[in-house]
C-alpha cells in the first residue's frame, strides 16, 4: 500500500477514536489545571516558561493544554480534524490560549511559518510517520538556532513482539523498517480504553533507534540526552500491571527490557 493512501485511512482512524479519548483520557484533572506532564519530562526537558513551542501530532490537546498550564507560549498541530475539535473545545473551556492548527506533519509549511525554541512530540507517534527522514527535516525547519526538540516515545524494540500472547514476549515482526506500513485490524482494544474496539484498520511504520537518531543528526541536531526506561504509558501488552503513576510493564520482564524511551536534540 502507497503511503498516501495508507495516511488517509489512518486519519479516519484517529477521527474515529477521538471522541473515545475525550471520554477515556483524564480530562477532569485538566478541567482542575492540573497538568499531565508526567516526571520524567519535566526532569528532562523543563522549565519551558515563557517559551515557544510547537506540539507535533497532538491528538485532542492534552498534552498541549498541560505545556501552556506550565507557562509555554502552545502551537499544536494535528491531521485529525474531529481532534482538533476536541482540543478547541477544551483550550476554550480551560482558557489555556494554544493554537491549534489541522494538518499532517508534513503539509505543515503550508500553513504555518514560525520559528519556535521547542519541538515537542510525544507517546505514540512514531509509527504514523511515513517518512523519518521528512520528518526530521520538519523539526529542523521550525526550530530556531538552539533551539531544543524533545520525544518521549515507545522503544522501537516492544514493536517486534507479538501483542496478543498474555504475560509473555515472543518476536513477530522486524525490528528493521521495511518500507511498507504494517496493517493492524485484529480485535485489539483501544489503548486507552479496553471497552471499545475500533471499527477502522491502521497502518503503521517501524524505525530502528538508528534511523530515528542519525535522521535529527543529518538535519542538524545535536543529541544532548537519550534515556531508556522499563516500563511504558500504556497498556502495550496483556498481563502488564500498573504501577502508582500509571506505568506499566510485565511482571516477567521487569527490569529487563526497555519500553520507552527520550530524547532531546539542539539545533546547532
């Protein structure tokens, strides 16, 4: 399947489950002021007060809303139009001030020319890309001259493993990038909620830590900080328990494999 085709299905996809996540996500504590940055961000990347920043895929706005609640001057952007409904309708009721913008990452020159002194993007985005090198390019772009881009992301090493096996790992797809985008259409249950099994498929990319990494560097950034963490921000796998602030991991593997990851890169 052609990359273009597979993007508009994708964005069906995500126009579906949004209204899902407007009920599912922890909006409330929002509604409170209550950021949802969660530590290991604000260790990593803080203090964004006063700051620009432009969100790349920022679904319904959470993590956008909570950047502006900790003082960022918020652009964010996303291709789902029925999320940037949803995220207009929250930064209006929370007054947060962020403007949100519908596009893909890469129509984006086409609707906003801004410099910004942090690019964001986080939790679950990496496999909508169809093109990391582009990508990359994008963030370099809209980066000011030392200016930070920051990702905190899924390890590309939990995307080998079969996800439909409880309580245990066995490997299944490759690690490697493979071109073609990965069709998911099994009976798996939203991530954010167990309830509700989408009705259209999706299409994923994979990309090695390598390709990830030597893209910023070929767009002229500069790594600063890559860490790796054992657990992860949602229910990735049956069987994986919860601990106090939300992570999750396998009981079998814990401390053993990495499920996240971060990074943060300046523009030289």
């Amino acid at each position: 399947m052609k990359s273009e085709e597979a993007e508009k299905l994708n964005k069906i996809f995500w126009d579906e489950i949004a209204p899902i996540h407007e009920k599912s996500y922890d909006i409330n504590s929002l509604k409170n002021k209550i950021s949802q940055i969660d530590e290991i961000q604000k260790d990593e990347f803080y203090p964004i007060k006063n700051r620009s920043l432009l969100h790349l895929q920022c679904h319904i706005g959470t993590d956008s809303i909570s950047l502006a609640l900790d003082g960022a001057n918020v652009t964010a952007v996303d291709f789902s139009e029925k999320s940037i409904e949803i995220a207009k309708k929250l930064n209006n009721e929370i007054g947060t001030g962020v403007k949100f913008i519908i596009s893909s990452v890469f129509d984006l020159k086409n609707k906003l020319n801004q410099k910004y002194d942090i690019v964001y993007t986080s939790k679950g985005v990496l496999c909508w890309i169809s093109d990391i090198k582009k990508w990359a390019e994008i963030i370099s772009y809209y980066l000011k001259k030392d200016g930070i881009f920051y990702i905190i992301e899924t390890h590309p090493i939990i995307n080998i493993f079969d996800d439909i096996i409880e309580n245990d790992l066995k490997v299944k797809y490759s690690y490697f990038n493979q071109n073609e985008p990965i069709c998911f259409d099994d009976d798996w249950p939203d991530y954010s909620d167990q309830t509700y099994i989408p009705k259209n498929k999706a299409y994923e990319w994979t990309w090695s830590l390598s390709d990830i990494i030597n893209a910023l560097i070929e767009n002229g950034l500069q790594i600063e900080l890559f860490n790796e963490y054992d657990k992860l921000f949602f229910n990735g796998f049956k069987g994986m328990v919860e601990d106090k602030n939300g992570w999750r991991y396998l009981e079998k593997y814990k401390g053993k494999i990495p499920y996240t990851f971060s990074l943060r890169a300046r523009k030289i």
